[in-house]
C-alpha cells in the first residue's frame, strides 16, 4: 500500500521504468494501481537503437511484475519521510 | 499492440481487450525482428495469460512503426536470420567457457 500511495503522489512526473527484460523506458507517470502496474505517456525508449519495435509508442501499460526499477528524478525524492513510512509500515507488518 | 517478454515474441493487432491483465487479440501477428531484418507472421485469434504479458503499448498511427533502415523479408528468411543469430551466439558462448581457463577479466 505504501508505494501504491508514493506512486500515486509520482503521477506527472518524469520516470524512466526499467523492466526485468533490460528494457528502459522514460516517460510521464499517468497512473499506478494497487499492483503497481503503471500507465506511461509520452513514452520513448532510452536505448532506441536496440528496441525498434517500439518506435511509434506513445502511451503504454506496463504490467507491476516485470518491472526492475523506476527511475526518479533526486529532487522529487524525500528520503528522511520514505525511511520513516517504511519503517512504520514493517512495524504493522510484525 | 502488444510485446511479451520471455521469448521476445511481438504481436501486433487492432483489437484487445484486457482483466487483470489477460489479453484476448483478434488478427494477430507475429513481428520477428533480427538485425535489421522484420517479418509480420500472422497468428489470427489469440488468448494470451496475463503472467506473460510485459508490456502493451498504443501505437501512434501517423508515427513509423519502425525505423526506415529495417527491410520486410520473407517468413523462411527470417527464420534462416534467427536460426544464425542462435548459432552465432552459441558459438560466442562456447569460445568464451573455452577461454575461461586463460582468466581473463
């Protein structure tokens, strides 16, 4: 839930999502559900060279389970107020 | 328009419909990219199982589906283009585990 929420605050912002497969993918966050699947638009591929397939993808739909990383802008990113929800959240978890 | 992961296979339609991720194409096909070699294997009907699916992406039509170096081959060509590129990355793995005991970094 806590990184539903996080992501949910991200939409709008520019990240680049990396999948399991290697590839990167930079676009605007336009929404997240509770599986952590993400909407992108205004998509383009980092490494265009390598992935032609997607040359005339603008939006797309990336399934939570194959995603590696997303990629945040550092100042978007409030480190001290993550570090607390994490740790608050893995006390509920015990 | 849709690419699933584990084997790199590309599909290509213009109807989906999805829940949970599971993904029914109709007029389906197959884009089998190699090199700078594209062949569009036509498939018809797919039922697609939502744990496969990496990524679906909507297609810009007035935008070019693939960059103008890429030459449209035929569908034994492409399998003759894939079937080198397996070799050709054999080969490479084989020579590297030979080359193993040199300890290269």
């Amino acid at each position: 839930m806590l990184f539903f929420s996080y992501f949910k605050d991200l939409v709008g912002r520019e990240v680049t999502v990396e999948l399991k497969n290697d590839l990167a993918i930079r676009g605007t966050l336009h929404s997240v559900d509770q599986y952590l699947n993400i909407k992108l638009e205004n998509t383009r591929v980092v490494d265009q060279d390598k992935y032609p397939h997607m040359l005339s993808v603008r939006n797309c739909f990336i399934r939570g389970s194959v995603v590696r990383y997303v990629q945040l802008p550092p100042e978007e990113v409030d480190i001290e107020l993550l570090h607390d929800a994490t740790r608050r959240e893995a006390r509920v978890v015990f | 328009m849709s690419w699933a992961g584990p084997d790199d296979i590309f599909l290509s339609t213009s109807l989906a419909t999805y829940l949970d991720t599971n993904v029914i194409l109709e007029g389906a096909c197959e884009r089998v990219i190699v090199g700078d070699l594209y062949c569009d294997i036509p498939l018809g009907l797919y039922v697609i199982r939502g744990e496969n699916v990496v990524l679906i992406g909507e297609l810009d039509l007035e935008k070019e589906e693939l960059p103008s170096r890429m030459n449209p081959v035929s569908e034994a060509e492409i399998k003759r283009a894939q079937k080198a590129e397996r070799e050709a990355t054999d080969l490479k793995g084989s020579m590297r585990k030979r080359m193993e005991f040199l300890d290269f970094d």
